[in-house]
C-alpha cells in the first residue's frame, strides 16, 4: 500500500472479516475470548493489527476500509496537503516525538510493544488531524486500554504472535514460500507439457519427436527434485531461527525488548503528556475524548454507547456518581429510542443491549457503595 503522505510502498498485516469469532466481550466491550478460524493463529490479538505504521516517515492511521482505500476518499484527499505537511513538519524536528516512536516500533520485535508505539503513533496523527475526530481519539485510547489489561491478564507468550515478530524474517519467509509456489507452477506446467505431447503425436507412425520430447521433460523435471529439496531446507531453517526467537521473546520481561524501556517511557511521558502508563491512565484518556465526542456525533446509537462507555469508564476509574448519572443517561436515550422504533427491530438493537447493560452496571455500583 502506497503511504499517502511520502508515497513509500509498505505491506501490512490485514486480518479478514469472519477470521475469528468474539465469544465473549469485557462490560467496556473489550472482546476477552476470541476464535479463530486458522488454529495457528490462536494467540494472537488482532490489535496488534489495528494500526499501520508506514515504515519510511511513520505516518500512521487505522487500518480499515477507509484507509485502504484513500485514493478514493474525496474527503481524505482534500485535507491530505495539510496532514502532509503538519506530518512532516514534526518528523523533521530534531529528536521529535515522531522519529522517537517509529524508529522504536522497527527496533522492537515485541508485538505488544508495537501495537501500544503504533496506538501512540496513531493519536499523534489524529490530533495533527486539521478533521481531528474525538470519537476515535476515545476508541484510540480505549483500546489501549484494553492493551494494558490484556498484558496484566494474560502470559507474556500470548504476545508472541508468528505474524508480526520480525519483519525482516516474515519478509524472508514470504519470498521463499514465492520462490517455492513458482517451483510447483513449473513442476505442474512440465507434467502438461508431457501429457500434450503424449496426445499430439498419439497417432503419428514415427515415435521418435514424442520420445525425445518427453525425455527432456522428464529430464527437466528431474533437475527440479533437488531445488525443491533446497527449498525445503531453507524453510525448515527459517521455522527453527523463528521457533528460538520465540522462545527467547516469551522470557523478555522488559516493557520493549531491544532498548531502555522504562527509560522511552518516561521520556515520551514528559515530552507528551497524552501517554498513559496504565490501563486507569489509558480509559481516564478514552472518557474526556468521549465527552467531547458526545457533542460532536450525530448518530442516535452512537450517543445512546458514547453515554453507556461514559458510565462505564467512570466506574472504571473510580467515578462512581458520574457512572451513575451517565448510566441514566443511557437507560433513559435508550428507553426513549426503543419507544421511538417499537416496531423496527433493525433500529432498537442496540438500545436494547445499552438498556440491559446500563441497568446491571448501574446494579453493580449500588453494590460498590
């Protein structure tokens, strides 16, 4: 994919829709159980993916749909002299934030470590942004989140994703596993090429042209075994250099793997005070972004779970009088929602989960108090 804003080609790991299931969600919505239709990928948290970072100026945005395809977004292109130039203006900067972050990103090969460097990368963007959104400045900071209580939860190895550990390796890995399908192609093409000739000279009187034909086919396909022998090896080779390096990484107890870890953090804390250090910092973020937010979106359904995660963040951070009164809220723009749309099932949907949701969190602080 070309960068919009240098032009580099990068690749990015890009998860399918349908490649795996959320069994269950967190009260915030973070998905906590999740399956995959590909088994080897069952450790694996597709917010690793969540961002794509461009590998020549860092420019980093979420990787959808949208973004993908931002040669045909009118509106994206319109502003992207200004995010270009806003963008580059601060990569630029001696010791700027920017280089500081992405020159990280490639020299970490700790999954965690890149997503949460790319989620930071991603805010910084947005708030260039001449179109900043609150919303996914809220949804930025909530995922991150999500990031946090994810590593307090779960074994470091749960991190250890075969996709994304080092680029160099997967890049290695990828041309091999060309070379080796171009192998098999010319394998199959010879075995056509041999079964051609059997038919075209099938009732010729003279075998001779058929024979010598097919003797160097076979010749040919003969001399193919061992490339393919050496393909197989080089592959094996790279399986065993990636097996150490993820038994390695599972026992890395540093925050980033290949650099002062607490000494970056701390650093980019007190050059950017929008860096949380925790999970309560990260939906403290997330809640003042979805406040502004509240006032900023249109859509009914939106308001009705801005309101809802309003409550639920506060009560997460230890607000318990704003959760309440931003659960009310929710029940009651539910409520009215429902009443609004009685007979449209498509419409009411959500206002029936916010409703029902809003009704046992609210339940839960009762309890707290």
């Amino acid at each position: 994919m070309e960068c919009p804003v240098c032009g580099s080609e990068n690749e990015f790991e890009y998860i399918k829709p349908g490649a795996y299931i959320e069994k269950e969600r967190d009260t915030d919505f973070c998905p906590k159980k999740l399956s995959w239709s590909n088994p080897l990928y069952q450790t694996i948290n597709p917010l690793v993916n969540f961002m794509a970072t461009c590998h020549q100026c860092f420019y980093t945005h979420e990787f959808n749909k949208d973004y993908q395809e931002w040669k045909k977004n009118k509106e994206f292109k319109r502003i992207l002299p200004e995010i270009k130039s806003r963008h580059l203006k601060k990569l630029n900067q001696k010791n700027g934030l920017i280089k500081k972050m992405g020159d990280a990103i490639f020299s970490s090969e700790d999954p965690f470590s890149k997503a949460l460097i790319k989620f930071f990368l991603g805010i910084y963007d947005e708030i260039l942004s001449p179109q900043r959104a609150f919303l996914n400045l809220a949804r930025y900071y909530l995922r991150i989140g999500w990031l946090f209580r994810e590593k307090e939860e779960k074994e470091y190895s749960f991190w250890i994703n075969p996709s994304v550990v080092n680029p160099g390796r997967q890049l290695l890995e990828r041309k091999l596993s060309w070379v080796k399908s171009l192998h098999t192609k010319y394998s199959q093409k010879l075995t056509e090429l041999a079964k051609m000739a059997n038919q075209l000279y099938a009732d010729k009187p003279d075998e001779t042209k058929k024979d010598n034909f097919i003797s160097i086919v076979e010749k040919m396909q003969s001399s193919l075994q061992p490339l393919k022998s050496s393909l197989d090896q080089l592959l094996s080779f790279s399986s065993v250099d990636k097996k150490i390096s993820y038994e390695r990484e599972a026992f890395s107890e540093g925050f980033f793997k290949d650099f002062d870890s607490e000494q970056l953090h701390s650093h980019l804390k007190k050059r950017w005070s929008k860096i949380p250090q925790n999970e309560k910092e990260a939906l403290l973020f997330a809640l003042r972004y979805y406040q502004k937010a509240y006032a900023q979106v249109r859509d009914q359904n939106q308001k009705i779970r801005i309101s809802y995660l309003m409550g639920e963040l506060s009560r997460r951070i230890g607000d318990l009088d704003g959760a309440s009164k931003y659960f009310e809220q929710a029940i009651n723009m539910s409520q009215k929602e429902i009443e609004h749309n009685e007979k449209d099932f498509t419409k009411i949907a959500l206002a029936q989960k916010i409703l029902q949701l809003a009704y046992q969190q609210k339940e839960k602080i009762s309890i707290q108090r």
